[in-house]
C-alpha cells in the first residue's frame, strides 16, 4: 500500500524559500504512469494543485506559479521535493503530496499534510 508522508519546515520568512519533502513507501516514484503532487489547501481558495512531477521525470506547474515553483526527486530515497521562492503569507496554507494517475485525475493515495505559515 503506498503511503506518502510530508516533512520540512512549519515557518517561512516572507521573501525565503519554501522547501519540503514527500517521502514515499509501498511503491516508486519511478513507476509508470504515476505521477507525484504537490497540492495545497487553504480556507481562501481550497484546494490548489501546484505541481508534478511523473515517473519519467517530467515536472508540470500550475501557472500562476510556475515561476516561483521548482519539484525534484531522488529516485534513490523513493522522495520529492517542493520549493516555492518569494513565499508571501498568501502562501500560508496546508500543502499535501498525493500520487496522481490518469487525465481525470485520479488521486488514490495522500499524505496527512504539513502546515506552513510565512510569517515574519
């Protein structure tokens, strides 16, 4: 049973860089045609998918932060990895990993999530 687990840092300065990962057990990042989430939750605007990355190593990013997100593995520890730039406190919110499948898409397994607060 894949199980997902996320981890890093519950405060971020505003302006710094916020990084987490997602540590992945029960099945590989690598295994086609999986693809690993990051989506994030707030009571402003619920639940926002950010970005992916797929067990080819393709990254896909939603827009609106593109420019400011960047998602990486290590196909060696089963993990990835989430790093938002120029964090504001808009960015305060709960942030998940799940695995993805299909175009729907389908999200059968996530982890419980983290809280991070940008606050000075």
């Amino acid at each position: 049973q894949v199980q997902l687990r996320e981890s890093g840092p519950g405060l971020v300065k505003p302006s710094q860089t916020l990084s987490l990962i997602c540590t992945v057990s029960g099945g590989s990042i690598t295994t086609a045609y999986y693809y690993w989430s990051w989506i994030r939750q707030s009571p402003g605007k619920g639940l926002e998918w950010m970005g992916d990355i797929a067990y080819s190593g393709s990254t896909y990013y939603r827009p609106s932060l593109k420019s400011r997100t960047s998602i990486s593995r290590d196909t060696s520890k089963n993990q990835f990895a989430l790093q938002l730039s120029s964090v504001t406190p808009e960015d305060t919110a709960v942030y998940y990993c799940a695995q993805g499948y299909g175009l729907g898409p389908r999200y059968d397994y996530w982890g419980q999530g983290t809280q991070v607060t940008v606050s000075s």
